[in-house]
C-alpha cells in the first residue's frame, strides 16, 4: 500500500563495556511510508551484570531497495551504575518493510 502506516522490527547487542553486553529488540513507532520518513524507538535492554540499561533514539530516513526500504539506527545506553558507571553503545538496521 503507497503511503502504507507501518513498523519495523529491530535487534542487536551493545558494545562490550567492564566486561559484558546486553541484547535488545522491538518495534519502531508508525510513521507513514513516505520519502524521508523515520521511526523512533525506545526499550529496555537484557538483564546482565544485574542491571539493564534504557535506549531510545531516530532512525535514519528510509533507505530504499527494491520492493521496499530500512533505517539504521545507532545510539548510546542510558547510564548505569552497577556494577560501576558505563553506558554501552549500539546500531544496527531495521528490519525491510515491502509495502
């Protein structure tokens, strides 16, 4: 569908900091397929070294391939201080939407 509402999913690991890394996944917010759109996205990482670490950050525009187009995305953890004071950085590509 032209103009299509639509999501992506999205999933990765961090960067390695004091030793270990976290996982995360999800689905963007809808934005309407449309030239220069993007999506934001937010959530919670893996537990691990007890403590999680908060993201949120935009995607890039639409980067478009035939049949349909992805984001990247990148960004940086918010703090934790457990089991010292570190964030941990990501980025990745959303999943490809066909609309």
């Amino acid at each position: 569908m032209p103009n299509g509402i639509h999501t992506h999913d999205y999933s990765g690991r961090t960067t390695i900091n004091i030793e270990h890394r976290h996982e995360y996944s999800g689905t963007t917010s809808s934005a309407p397929d449309r030239a220069g759109h993007f999506h934001y996205l937010e959530g919670t990482t893996s537990l691990n070294d007890d403590h999680v670490h908060n993201y949120n950050t935009t995607t890039s525009p639409a980067i478009y391939v035939e049949g349909g187009h992805y984001h990247y995305y990148s960004g940086a953890t918010g703090i934790a201080f457990i089991p010292e004071r570190h964030i941990h950085y990501y980025n990745q590509n959303t999943s490809t939407y066909m609309g």
